[in-house]
C-alpha cells in the first residue's frame, strides 16, 4: 500500500512539472489577450483600436524585483514581488509620450489591470496572470527572438536550399522591443518585426547603409534582403533558425552566432 502511495504521489509531481514550462524571470512576454471591460472577455490587445495602429507591442519582463516593458505608447516600470505562483506588482510608472485617445486608453487598461494581477502559471509558452478570484486578467506569448544572434547559412534560390559561402557574411540579430539588425553580407540594415501566434513573423521599416562591394556579393546581399521581406514564419530547433515564407516554404536558414568567450581578467 506504501509502495503504490508512493508512486501516485510521484505520478503527481511528475504531470504537474510537465504541465509548467518556463520561468517567469529571465524571458520576454508579448501581450497577446487583455480582459475587456465590459464583457471582461480575453481579447487581442489590436482589437482595441480603431482609429491608428499601435506604436509598439505591449511587452513584460520580470526580475525577482522589477517588471518593465513596452506599452502601446509608453515603456513602463514598476516593483514586483514573486512568492512561488504568486505575484504583486505596484508602483508602476512610464515615459510620458502621447498617442492617439484609443492607444492612451488601451494603455491605461492595461496598466490598471496589471496591477491586480495576483497569481500566474506558464504552461506551453503562454504566461497567464489572474486575480485574486482566480479570473484571466491577461495572456503573454514568449518572444523567444529577442536579444538572440545567428548567422546565414543558406538560402532558397527559387528551385532548392543553397548554403552560402563561409565568406559571406550575412547575419541577423533580433534586440529589444522588437528590433532587428545585422549584416547584409555588404550593407548594415536595421528596421522591426513583429512576431505573432503560431510564430508568424514580418518585418518592417527596413532600411540599410549604402556601401558599394563586388557584383557578386551585391547580388546576393539584394537576395537576402528579398527573402527576409518574404519571411512569414519562423521555427527554431535547436541551435537553427528557419525562416518560411507564406506557403511554409524554408527561405531562409541560419545557425546560432556563438557567444564570445569571456576574457580571464585574474591578476597573475
């Protein structure tokens, strides 16, 4: 009897672990459902507004002390304090930009519901805060890009995947609040993306420097720079990152950039 207590308190412990996935520290959270104040239904935070779209996404991160992130006008702060899957956030304070009345007043619901946010779970990668009754304030998806490097690898020349030369120095570097830059393989290029359920994925406002170099690496920085414009979804497994365009055709692959070595500063 022992014995098979024993193994159903273990059979327990085990589902429960594989049901939470994820820290709440350490990640990057994008908002992808807020509850409305009417019908106190979990809607996507773009359905909001009607007049303009939002500035940027609406973004968390936590440390043990502190949440920041991006609001749809404003970056906001403010005191956090974590006690297993509980969670009390106060003081929060933000940048005083001004946006449209529809963008200041989706702003402002998400603060005000932040703030009552009292317990939350992680479970496949979607972070989801409740009240103190147990009800969903508000749902996050892991922006697993951001702050992350890697390096082209290959590239779709219309018929087959085609490594790229070792030569060919092409990279993407996905920064904070939804920035992405890197090399061309000739040019600097800079510009957003955007990155939604079902790891969609576009980018935007892409702009580059204007250097010149050899025909041959021009055409192919001009391809690159195509075929990221393409780039409808992407998938990481691993230290590999692919790029699909529209109709889950892989456009673009790259590998993860290693990280540089930390120097050994000892004194001798």
């Amino acid at each position: 009897m022992k014995k098979t207590f024993l193994i159903s308190i273990l059979t327990i412990f085990f589902l429960t672990a594989c049901e939470e996935e994820g820290t709440l520290t350490g990640a990057s959270w994008r908002l992808t459902g807020l509850a409305d104040n009417e019908t106190g239904q979990l809607i996507a935070p773009e359905e909001s507004i009607r007049d303009t779209k939002i500035n940027s996404p609406i973004t968390i991160s936590f440390t043990d002390t502190q949440a920041t992130g991006t609001a749809c006008v404003n970056n906001f702060f403010s005191l956090v304090k974590i006690e297993g899957d509980r969670l009390n956030i106060s003081n929060i304070g933000a940048t005083r930009k001004a946006g449209s009345n529809d963008m200041m007043k989706l702003e402002q619901h998400f603060f005000d519901t932040l703030i009552r946010a009292n317990r939350f779970e992680i479970k496949k990668g979607v972070l989801t805060l409740f009240d103190e009754a147990g009800t969903k304030l508000m749902t996050f998806a892991e922006n697993r890009l951001e702050n992350t490097a890697w390096i082209l690898t290959a590239v779709n020349d219309g018929d087959a995947l085609v490594s790229v030369s070792a030569d060919f120095p092409a990279d993407i570097e996905f920064g904070k609040d939804y920035s992405v830059y890197g090399s061309d393989g000739v040019n600097r290029y800079f510009g957003s993306y955007t990155e939604k359920a079902g790891n969609a994925i576009s980018f935007s406002d892409l702009g580059a420097t204007l250097m010149a170099g050899p025909e041959e690496a021009m055409k192919a920085a001009e391809q690159f720079r195509t075929l990221l414009g393409k780039a409808a979804a992407f998938t990481i497994s691993g230290a590999t990152l692919k790029m699909k365009d529209e109709n889950g055709s892989v456009i673009l692959v790259f590998t993860e950039k290693p990280q540089p070595k930390a120097e050994n500063t000892q004194e001798k």
